[in-house]
C-alpha cells in the first residue's frame, strides 16, 4: 500500500470509529463497540478490561470480548504490567512461540485517569504503523467516552439517591392506618423525576394521604418534589379539608413563577366517621379495593394542576370500611404510549386481587400485574387501609 492509500485508510477507519464507538453513554456497550472495531479493522481478537470504579486493577476477565479470547489469556502473564501507548509495537513473551502478537494500550479519560486497557492479538504476523495508529486512536476515543458515561452514571446515582431518600421517608400517618408505598425509577439509563408521596397525621384520629407528580425529570425536579412535599405539609398543618387545602397549597406555589406545575391528589381519611374525602388538582383518580379483591375508580372533580393559580378545586366524599384499601398512584403505573388513558385505567380497574389483600400485597400486586418495572415513566403508589378495631 502505497504512502497515499494508507493515508486514506487512516482516515477512513478513523471516521468509522468515532461513528461506531461511543453510540451510547453505557460502559458495557462502548467496550462491545470498541473490540468489535478492532476486530473488523485491526486484529484477529480484541479484548477490554476495566477498572473497578475504586481505582482497583481491572478484575481478570474481560469486560468485553469480541473474537478468540483464549489467544489473549494465553498470553497474560500473571501479574504482568500493562504496556504504555509508547511500548505498542512490544510482544507479550508468551505468545511469541505461539505466532502471535499481542498488544495492549490503556484506556484514559479526558482527565487523564487510566479506566483500564484494551489487548488485541493477530496471528501469523506483527501490527503495521497504520495499525498501531488505528488502535491508539479508537482507545482514546473509547477511554473519552467511558469517562463521560462513569460521570453520567454518578449524576444518575445522585438523583437516584436523593429521590429514594426523599420518598422512603414520609411522615408517619395515625396508627389506625396501615400503609404500604413503593418508587420505582423509569429505568437504570433515566433521570428520576418528580414522583413522591406523603402521609399526613391529623387530629381526631385523621390522616391525609398524598401522591403527587411535578412536571419534568432530573434533579431540578426532585428539588421541585421536595419544596411542594414541604409547603403541603405546611398548609395541611392547618387542618384544613383537602380542597381547601389545594387551595392554599396552589396559591403558594403560583407565587414562585420559577416553580414547575405539579399534579396532586389528597385523601383524608376519617376512620371514626368511616368516610374519605378526596381533592384532586390534576391528578389521576385512585382506586378502591373491596373486600372481595375487585377494583373501583374513584369519580371525583378534578380541578387544574397547582402552580397555575386558577384554583377551583371540589371535594368528593365516599364511605370508606376496614375492608376497602385505597391505591393511590402517579400516572407511570397506568400509561403506555399511544394508548388512551381511559384504556389503561380501565386496565387496572379490571384487576381482580385475592380476596382480603391488605396494603402490602395490593402494591406488590399491581405493579407485578401491570409490569411496572418496565414503565416508561417513574412510579410512584401509596396503599392504606383503616385498621379493624378490637372488639371488646
């Protein structure tokens, strides 16, 4: 080949790789990307050992294995030290007798830090200067890629984290309640959102019970989540009835033209009464369980979102026994795209539990039958039901 040609392969391969590595910001599919570029433009086998996120060497085995993997644990020495980018062209002791040449350069991010190595082997002959060059070049592009998917996993983490804390800890409802709650992410790649619930305790034996789903994902959200979570259980301190309570809780946010709508729906239950008395800004309807295990959507006036300031919330009241269990939810355990929302409440109001299922078993249920582990939006439910009274 002459000097020309090479020169248009190198950069023929180059703009292959920056197409083909790096598509996504996951660590596993870049080290898939990477070796399966090798493999179709440098060598006969390609392998990509990481680092564990504390620093420690890469564990044995590769995290990535594209072509004959046994050729490269041949020739791994035990305890042998990862060449440089300047020792490319050196063999691996091991492999000479086999024929083989191996060769192995770090992967770094854009900081510097060395996040592992990737090795190739050929057989039968040594790596070109236009091989060598190929395969620098695809680590580092790799090694940048890598570095920005760790930084984006942390990020994720931290939302993650700060929204499981925030939700995992709602206030502690009057022990005539039982309840049950569950938050479940969109998935390991998603932001998490502005999903949350929340149990009020309230006098005379009363509790208000809250979910709620601010608009948009991400940490701005979760911070969002937070201050309504806080202004609610400011407003419903008052003790007030829900509607007024969204009322208030409306005008507050509305003042806060920094503040992303939110949808909210509260229950106040009243177990001496036997009743619930429910408001709703914008939010979905929740459902009753009867004792037999059938399920029953809530009517009820549904009044704008909060943060619009228009008010005109309406309270619904309905008889609420020992043997019926309330479900609250955000709308990520109903929706599915393309379809009505009719359809998927109608989904759920058609489920039928075993009979006498207590809080616990109705949120465990409903999110195994409508697969709520696989939903495309964040899901938030809150199961209560009024405890039995002994009878004496």
């Amino acid at each position: 080949m002459g000097e020309y040609e090479a020169v248009l392969a190198r950069v023929d391969a180059l703009e292959h790789a920056a197409a083909e590595i790096g598509t996504r910001l996951d660590e596993d599919v870049i080290c898939a990307e990477l070796a399966g570029f090798l493999l179709r433009r440098v060598a006969d086998a390609a392998a990509v050992d990481l680092r564990r996120q504390d620093g420690a060497p890469a564990l044995p085995g590769p995290a990535a294995v594209a072509g004959n993997a046994a050729l490269l644990k041949d020739a791994e020495a035990p305890g042998a030290e990862t060449p440089g980018a300047e020792d490319l062209d050196a063999e691996v002791p091991d492999a000479e007798s086999a024929g083989r040449t191996v060769l192995a350069v770090p992967l770094l991010a854009a900081t510097g830090e060395e996040l592992g190595r990737v090795r190739v082997a050929r057989a039968g002959g040594g790596f070109s200067g236009h091989d060598t060059a190929v395969l620098a070049h695809a680590a580092r592009l790799a090694g940048v890629h890598l570095g920005h998917a760790r930084r984006l996993a942390a990020t994720e983490a931290t939302a993650l984290h700060l929204q499981r804390a925030l939700v995992a800890e709602p206030g502690r409802p009057h022990p005539n309640l039982e309840i049950a709650g569950r938050y479940l992410p969109a998935g390991p790649r998603t932001l998490v959102g502005g999903d949350w619930f929340e149990t009020v305790r309230l006098h005379f034996g009363r509790s208000l019970l809250v979910v709620g789903d601010v608009m948009g994902h991400g940490l701005d959200a979760a911070v969002d989540m937070n201050a309504y979570r806080g202004a609610l259980r400011e407003v419903a301190a008052t003790d007030l009835p829900p509607h007024r309570v969204l009322r208030q809780l409306d005008a507050v946010v509305a003042e806060d033209e920094g503040r992303r709508p939110a949808t909210c729906l509260l229950i106040q239950v009243d177990p001496a009464r036997s009743t619930a008395t429910f408001a709703s800004a914008g939010h979905l309807p929740p459902v009753v369980f009867a004792a037999d295990g059938s399920a029953e959507l809530v009517d009820l006036p549904v009044g704008p979102p909060l943060g619009t300031g228009l008010g005109g919330y309406e309270p619904a009241v309905r008889t609420l026994t020992p043997a019926d269990t309330l479900l609250l939810f955000t709308d990520g355990l109903v929706e599915r795209r393309g379809e009505d929302i009719d359809v998927s409440l109608a989904r759920l109001a058609a489920l039928r539990l075993p009979a006498g299922s207590g809080p616990e078993a109705v949120v465990r249920e409903v999110l195994r039958r409508l697969d709520a582990h696989t939903a495309e939006d964040d899901v938030a439910v809150l199961a209560a039901r009024v405890r039995e009274r002994p009878v004496h």
